[in-house]
C-alpha cells in the first residue's frame, strides 16, 4: 500500500504548529507582518489553528480527503496543496482586508475536495454522479457562507473562529484550475 506522504506532511505540521504555540505565532496569516515582509504567512497561515475543534475537523477532514486522493492514485496533489495555500493567502489579502488574522486548513481540504471530484468525474457510474452531487454541495455550501456570514463549523465553535468564505471559494476555484491546468496539459502532450 502506497503511504499518502502529501497529505500526512500537510497534517504533521498542522500539528506541530498547533502543539508549538512559539511556531504558530511566527506562521499564522499576520496582515500587519506580511504587509511589514513577511510573506510566508500568506501560505503557512494555512496550517494554523486557533481552537482544538478547529484543528480536530480541518485535520479529520485533511486526512479522510487526502488518503482517498492518495491511495486512488489521484497525482499530483501536492500541486493542489501547493496552489492552494499561495492562492487562499493572496485571496484572504485582497479580498478580506478587515482580517488582521486568519487560520485553518478548511479552504486547502476544499481544493482537494474539489480536485478529488474533477478526477473522479471524469469516470462513469455512481462516481460519476457522486462527484457531482459533491460539487454542487460544495458550491451551495461556500454560497450559503457568503450569504449567511458563518459555516456550520463556526457555529459550533465560536471561539476564535470566524469563517473566511473567500478562502474556501479560493480553494474550490484552486481545485478546478490545477485539474483543468493537468487535464489539458496531459490530453494535449500526452
């Protein structure tokens, strides 16, 4: 079996990052840093996290979402991950300029979501229809968010969470683009 190295990286160091409050601090989106230079934040604000509930569903939901892409032989992921976190860093800065901070791995699990269900899409049968239904929740989802001001997951857990929609519409946008990008580069060159 095949080890999902991609996405238990990108939870390793979720989790150092949430055990270690001195590395969190030197990597969470920072508005006021990066504006100062430190523009690394615009990617490791990522991997940061501001509540245990937070960490539990965005890691969860990185580990059941990432091995499935993994283990199915789904690649280049890590472009996915790559993309994801440059594109939701500059978007949470050019769209959301009232977020001093921002952290949370929910708009890089979106992006996978959302890769998993182009690739997926692509084959026929029950997979097929199961991307999707997929699909569309997740776009009725980032809709609602825009709509309402909050997820569900903030809901349940307001304490130090506030949802940036635009990082999971960045995300999804992200999974689309980098399928889109490998499917006319392989069906062209390939």
């Amino acid at each position: 079996m095949k080890l999902p190295k991609w996405t238990l990286l990108v939870c390793v160091l979720a989790t150092l990052l949430f055990l270690v409050p001195a590395f969190k601090d030197t990597m969470i989106y920072d508005r006021d840093a990066i504006i100062d230079g430190q523009w690394w934040r615009l990617i490791t604000g990522n991997l940061v996290h501001l509540s245990t509930m937070h960490f539990t569903y965005d890691v969860l939901a990185m580990l059941v979402i990432g091995i499935v892409v993994e283990l199915r032989g789904i690649r280049y992921v890590w472009l996915v991950y790559l993309f994801a976190a440059m594109d939701i860093g500059a978007a949470v800065f050019i769209a959301s300029p009232e977020l001093r901070f921002y952290g949370g791995l929910s708009g890089i699990v979106t992006a996978t979501l959302v890769y998993l269900c182009m690739c997926w899409g692509l084959e026929s049968g029950i997979w097929r229809m199961f991307c999707i239904s997929m699909l569309v929740l997740v776009a009725l989802k980032i809709g609602m968010e825009f709509m309402f001001g909050q997820s569900l997951l903030s809901a349940a857990d307001p304490q130090l969470f506030i949802p940036s929609p635009v990082s999971h519409l960045a995300g999804a946008l992200t999974g689309v683009l980098v399928f889109l990008s490998l499917w006319l580069i392989f069906r062209v060159t390939g």
